[in-house]
C-alpha cells in the first residue's frame, strides 16, 4: 500500500499566506518562507503553493515567491495559480518546483492537460478541481470558486485522469476552512472513478479527520492549512497518531 500523504497548503495573496472559510474571509497566516522552512522541518511529506487570485487579477504566478519557497525546503513542492500554457510550467519548473496545478486553465482548455502531461510528464501534472454541491449535485468552480460551471464534478476527475493528469487535487468548497471535516463521499467517489491518487483538501480540523478520510474516504493524501499555519494539529503527532491507526504512514 502507498504511503498516505500530509501535504501542508499555503494559500498565497499578496505575497503573504492566507486564510478563509468557504473562500472567503481570507485573513493573514504569516510569512510563506518562514512556515515552509517550518513545514520541512516537521515532517510535512509535500507542500502546496497556491497563488489564489492569480487566474481572478489575469497574471501569472509568483516566480521570485516561488524560488525563494523552494529553496527554503527539500521536499516535493507543488505550485498552481494563473498556469496556462507550457512556457509557464517550464518556468516554474526551473525555479523550483516539482508539480504543477491547474485548474480554471484545464476547463477551459482541457487539451491544456494532454498538452503538458505530454511535455512534462503526467507525474508533473495535478489538476485542482474545486467542488460545490448545488441541489445536490457537485460541480465544478473555477476562477478561485468564484465561477461555477456545468462540469460535474465525477464526470471531470474521470476526463482529467483520461487526459494524463498525475493526481487530482480535490477541493470540498462546502468543507474549505470548517474544521467539520473532509468530504468523505465525495472523496471516495471520485477516487473509486480514477485510477490516479487524490488528494482531499477542505475540512480537515482534528487526528480523527484525517484517519477517516484515509480509512473511508480512500483518499491517498490529505491537505490542510489553517490547522498547520496556527499549529492546532502539529505534524509529527498527526502522524503519529495515524501511523498508530495501522495506516502507512511516513514518519
């Protein structure tokens, strides 16, 4: 069995880390160097590095944020936030980063997948996909959750890993910032519907969160910020308690 995955995420506006509930009321988390340096040094397995109003204000990433971020850590690090074509991934590539995560640019161009996945290889693409529930129905958000779209939300992981998509990055925006806990059903739905691991992310508040979504949600990794950045869940005892859970776990 693959080892289950803690992945920190830091949210990124303005050149600091932030974060909200829901997407929204987003208030400062501290410097993003500082709690990557922090991150690797607790144990964190990757890191996320989210450029979130990139795509919303039309520019591309934060390269100089970037490089100084990879720099400060020595585990895989993945970046999203304003990507879309194969010039932007190269050059995040080579100032750092090891992953690459789209999201409005895919729906919007899903070829975009095939594309970079052919250059870089799938093991270099994930695709975020931020979920909604709609009369009982998940669809896919774009633009930072601000647009919503006809894509559902099963129909596009299956599309996305058909495309060469490496891993899926699945967002519960009804969850993001509660604390309540992870979208089991849907996670799991979407993980019985490709054959590519998953990453949840949004909810997450607690050690009993995380093992369930690893134990019945099928999730391959779990991501979280706001527990980490204000240290109410610390890394290794996170671990630690799963590991005592008989989930593979890297310690």
């Amino acid at each position: 069995m693959l080892t289950k995955r803690i992945i920190p995420c830091l949210d990124i506006k303005d050149g600091r880390t932030v974060k909200g509930v829901n997407f929204v009321e987003l208030r400062d988390a501290g410097d993003p160097v500082e709690l990557a340096e922090r991150y690797t040094l607790e144990g964190a397995d990757e890191l996320v590095f989210l450029d979130i109003s990139a795509t919303l204000e039309k520019r591309k990433t934060l390269i100089d944020l970037v490089k100084k971020v990879a720099s400060a850590i020595h585990i895989p690090f993945t970046v999203g936030g304003g990507i879309s074509s194969v010039e932007d991934v190269r050059a995040l590539l080579s100032a750092g980063t090891d992953k690459v995560s789209i999201n409005s640019s895919a729906v919007k161009n899903p070829g975009l997948i095939n594309e970079l996945a052919k250059e870089f290889g799938s093991q270099c693409i994930v695709v975020a996909i931020d979920s909604r529930n709609v009369d009982g129905v998940d669809f896919v958000h774009t633009h930072g959750g601000t647009k919503p779209t006809e894509l559902e939300t099963i129909a596009w992981a299956k599309e996305v890993a058909e495309r060469g998509a490496g891993e899926i990055l699945l967002t519960s925006m009804d969850h993001d910032g509660t604390k309540s806990g992870f979208a089991l059903d849907l996670t799991k739905r979407v993980g019985e519907a490709v054959s590519i691991p998953v990453i949840a992310s949004g909810g997450g508040g607690n050690e009993a969160h995380f093992a369930d979504i690893f134990h019945n949600g099928k999730a391959d990794a779990a991501l979280a910020a706001s527990i980490f950045h204000y240290k109410e869940v610390e890394i290794k005892h996170l671990k630690n308690e799963l590991a005592k859970q008989n989930l593979p776990i890297r310690l």
